[in-house]
DNA sequence: CGGGACTCCTGAGGGC
DNA sequence: TGCCCTCAGGAGTCCC
C-alpha cells in the first residue's frame, strides 16, 4: 500500500531510469483501471522526452518536453517494472509468482533500451494524461494539504487545520487535504510515537500533542524513505527492490503483542474506523 | 459544509 | 485438496 515514502521511492528509481529520455512507443495492455486508460491520449506521448519527474503527495508526475503531462496514482498495488527490449526477458528475481507478475500489467512504454510496465492487481490505481502549464490546475492536486517534508508543515499549519475539528486525529491525519500523503500505516505509526490516542478529537489535542505529531510525522517519513519504504505483501519499486521499514513497525499489524515503549506492559489493541483498521496501544497513547 | 458509509478490485488466508 | 467467505486499503461519490 503505497503512502508517500513507498511512492517518493518510485519517484526515485523512475527518475534514475527514465529522466531525459524518449518514449518511442505507448501501447496499452489493459486499459481497465480506476479511470481507462485511452489510447487517443496516451499515443501522443510517441517522440516526446520525459523533461522532469516530481512527486506530490502520493501522486507521480512525468513531465514531458512539450506540456503534456501523466498522473499517475498507485492505488494499492500499482508499481513499475522495467524489461529489457531485445531479449525480452523479464527480471522475475524479485517476485515469486511470474504469472502474477505479468498477469496484471495495464501500460507499456517504449524507450530505446527498455520497456516500462505499469502493473496494477487490483485496479485502484490510474495513469491520466494532461495537457498543463500549471500542475496546480490539475483537479486531484489542487485540494491537497501541505507536504509534511516541508517547512510549510509546522506547528501553526496543524494547529490551525485541526483545533476546532470533532473529527477523530486518526481521520484528520488521514485526510490528503490536511497532509498530503499519509496512509492508514504511517498514521497508525505516527499515534503510538506520538502518544495520542486514534479516537481522541481534533480540538482535544493540545499544543504539545501538536508539537509531538509534526516532529513524529517528519521523523517516521524521513525514515521510511531513507529504509526504501515498506513492504507489506507485493510493493516493489520499479527496480524491483523491496523496502525495509516494515521492520520498525511498531503497532501496524501487531494485535495482541507487548507495547515496545519501555515499561510499558500494554497489549497492542485493534480497532476499526470507517472501514480501517487501527493499531494502537490503550495503555501508552492517552 | 462536514463527515460517515459505500464503492471499485483481487489475492491471501482461515474455516471446514 | 478445495471451496467459500472475509478482509485489506486510497480516494471519489453519495447522502444525511
């Protein structure tokens, strides 16, 4: 499950393959995902060179040379994988099931060397294409909240988005137009280092819980990206490297088992709200 | 306008 | 061994 460290990775491997490179051809495989993928508009992206790749929230953005732009969203299974043109043979080191590797490829994009294939098992994900000279006026970018890596998220920035709010933190966290790019798992995490409760309301917590969210925010992304992200079923980057930070998960997928906080003898507890699960400790997160 | 429920999808895993 | 059931999850949509 992509958040925003698994896709900053693809950003990364993408940007090592494809940057300053020419697409000679775009064929799709499967057009089937959240939004279909059309032909019309993913043809004219024959000839162009990729001029920059960027990433926002968990989005990825390939640029081209002449405006024309792909979003493209992961979802919960998309990922990338590169094969080489003349042998045609696949690289299936890192994954044990080849017929579910290739089973599920939606996209095809050509360059002189090698082939880029966008995969996707269960069809949340999407490539769309623009044609903008402003990302901003891209409809799913334009309502997102602020970039927990940056300077902008701040102690007055969370503040000012949650101090009055009866929604739940864990929902607020979740949501994309208050940070851009936390998930179910991140946010989980995020709660037990921080010490808050999930259900505790957003005008419940105080300065200091602020202040520990935003440093605990920053510090847990910073970390999972340096640790490659997380892999938790089949979440490769496009290398085909598989992320270590589900290591240092410290209540995601742990029900049942001891607290890690010292001298803290809690159990892991699990919950659910709207539809997803939540993690924490009921002893140490107050 | 805010917020909760529902929806898309497929493989994994548990029960019998 | 195999079938059936449930579950996971992002984000858009619907509805109160």
């Amino acid at each position: 499950m992509p958040e925003l460290p698994e896709v900053e990775i693809t950003k990364r491997s993408l940007t090592k393959q494809i940057l300053l490179k020419k697409v000679n051809s775009v064929t799709i495989i499967n057009p089937k995902l959240r939004y279909n993928l059309k032909k019309e508009k993913l043809s004219t992206l024959k000839g162009k060179v990729i001029k920059q790749i960027k990433r926002r929230s968990k989005y990825i953005l390939i640029i081209f040379n002449d405006m024309n732009i792909l979003l493209i969203h992961l979802g919960m299974t998309g990922r990338f994988y590169f094969t080489k043109n003349q042998s045609k043979k696949i690289d299936t080191s890192f994954y044990n099931n080849k017929s579910i590797m290739t089973k599920h490829d939606h996209l095809k994009i050509k360059f002189k060397n090698f082939d880029l294939i966008y995969n996707d098992i269960r069809k949340f994900g999407f490539i769309k294409r623009y044609r903008s000279k402003h990302i901003t006026s891209i409809d799913h970018l334009s309502k997102l909240g602020c970039e927990p890596l940056t300077k902008e998220f701040c102690f007055n920035y969370l503040k000012k988005k949650i101090f009055n709010k009866k929604s739940s933190i864990k929902n607020l966290l979740m949501n994309q137009s208050i940070i851009a790019g936390l998930g179910n798992i991140y946010v989980n995490e995020v709660l037990y280092f921080s010490k808050i409760r999930p259900d505790k309301q957003g005008h419940e917590i105080g300065d200091s819980e602020i202040r520990r969210l935003v440093k605990e925010i920053k510090k847990i992304l910073k970390n999972a990206i340096f640790a490659g992200g997380s892999t938790i079923n089949n979440y490769h980057n496009s290398e085909g490297k598989i992320g270590s930070y589900q290591k240092n998960f410290k209540v995601y997928d742990r029900e049942g088992k001891d607290c890690f906080h010292l001298g803290c003898s809690g159990i892991i507890r699990r919950t659910n709200c709207s539809g997803r699960s939540i993690f924490y400790c009921p002893k140490c997160q107050t």
